[in-house]
C-alpha cells in the first residue's frame, strides 16, 4: 500500500516538473509582447495637471452629404445656405420687341436641337464692393428668353457684390451698385437705364432696357476692331455659332450689320467702377 501511493506521489512530482517550465515559458511569451494601442483621428489632444491628465481624440466620422435645390447638408459638419440669385437682364440684338423677349439663339445657331426657352449662354461675376473690385466668384448659366437666369451657391450671405455680367457679343455690363446677398436675391436689370453701372443700356421697348450688342472682340468697346469680325461674316453669308450674329438669326447678314453701326458711331463701350 506505501508502494502504490509513493508512486503516485511521485507521478504528481513528475507531472509538476513537467508542466512549471512549459508555464512559465507561456508566461515568459505574454510579457515579452506590448502592445501600442494606435489611433489615426482628425483632431484630439491630451492635457494634464497635478491631479491628473485627460487624453481625447476624435476620429475621422462616416459623413453624408445631402443637398435640395436652396440648401446642402454634410452630416457633422456645418454647411452655409446655397444661395440663390434671381436675375433678368436683355441682350440687345437678340431682343425681339414684336414678342417682348428674346430669341432661341442657342437653337437657331444649331447648338439645340429642339427649340425651348434658351436664350444663350451669359457668365455672371461677383466682383468685391471696393477697389480693385476683384472677381470672388464666376457662374456660367443660360439666359433665358424672357431674360430670367437662377443661379444657386454664389457669393456669401450678407457680403455686398457688384454683379457683373459678360457675353460674347455683349458690352460688359455691371450691376449699378454693390448688392447684398440674402437667402434669395433678386436683381432685374430691364427695369431702368440706371440699374446698370454708369445707366450703360439702351432702351429697346417702352421701360424695357438691354445691354449693347456689338462688342464682338470683347475689348469693352464697339468699334472698328468689331466690324472686322462682322464684315467678312456678312459678306460670305455665314451662320452658326457664331459671335457677329448680333441679332441670333443663325446667319450673319446686313440686319446684325444695323445693331451694330449705331453702336459703333456713338462710340458704346464698357462703364466699370
């Protein structure tokens, strides 16, 4: 009987033996490991004091941006309204005064293929309130016939801009004064002479104003320079998309030659700040 339980006394000694060094080697491998927790974050920041410290970070959020025709929305972040600039304003020679608006030019000069509202194409540029009046934003749109443009996200609500616009055969022309944007803004330019910088339009229906047409080289003026586009056009009788059509027919011919001869006689050019 002392036999048998020596022996297992001595099994249990044996499997001890066994088993301490595989632990502690085990052992051995948990502490030999650090690990270095790591956060890639957008912002955070650490502080501490003699009561302690305080460690923070925030890191880069799962966003979504979602936007309406008047406002845009991006999820954690804040967005500023999209502002929306109502304007009317009237070429010239593409005014017909028989209808009270103007002509399908982008249609007639074959860029459309089934006819619509589209007048053509002008650029609108928000120029400072003061000297040097730089251009802080420049919009691309289509006048409509009715001479109605809407153009959404310009300018900062608040700021005061001078609305310029510019067109390929048009005299520049610029809003009479600095205009301050609001939520929805609305600027007419046919209602008067003097809602153009300098009273730079002429009348082309009872108290309906336009800007000039003529200046085809865009040099700020209506001049010989311009009749030097114009005249080789009228005389080969060329159409399309094409800048000394001052009327937007789809042909280049003696009626653009007539919108801009008086022009050019009295000397039309560009009134700016």
């Amino acid at each position: 009987m002392m036999t048998t339980t020596n022996n297992r006394i001595m099994k249990r000694k044996i499997f001890i033996f066994i088993l301490w060094p595989l632990a502690q080697m085990i052992a051995g491998q948990i502490h030999a490991q650090s690990l270095s927790p790591q956060v890639i974050a957008s912002c955070g920041g650490y502080q501490s004091n003699a009561s302690g410290s305080l460690s923070f970070t925030s890191g880069e959020a799962n966003t979504k941006t979602l936007t309406s025709a008047n406002h845009m929305l991006t999820q954690g972040f804040q967005q500023p309204y999209k502002l929306i600039l109502n304007l009317k304003a009237y070429l010239q020679g593409y005014y017909d005064a028989t209808v009270g608006e103007m002509r399908t030019v982008l249609y007639n000069q074959g860029e459309l293929l089934t006819i619509g509202t589209e007048c053509d194409t002008i650029l609108v540029q928000l120029h400072e309130s003061v000297a040097p009046y730089n251009v802080i934003q420049s919009v691309k749109g289509v006048l409509q016939t009715n001479g109605t443009l809407v153009l959404s996200g310009v300018g900062q609500a608040g700021m005061s801009y001078y609305i310029g616009i510019r067109h390929r055969n048009s005299v520049e022309t610029w809003s009479a004064n600095p205009i301050t944007l609001g939520d929805n803004t609305t600027y007419d330019f046919s209602t008067a002479a003097t809602q153009a910088f300098g009273d730079n339009q002429v009348q082309v229906a009872p108290g309906t104003y336009a800007f000039y047409s003529g200046d085809i080289d865009q040099s700020g003026g209506v001049d010989g320079d311009d009749f030097n586009f114009l005249d080789p056009d009228v005389q080969n009788g060329n159409g399309g998309y094409l800048s000394t059509d001052l009327d937007g027919s789809g042909g280049v011919d003696g009626d653009d030659f007539n919108i801009f001869d008086p022009n050019a006689q009295s000397g039309v050019g560009a009134f700016l700040p």
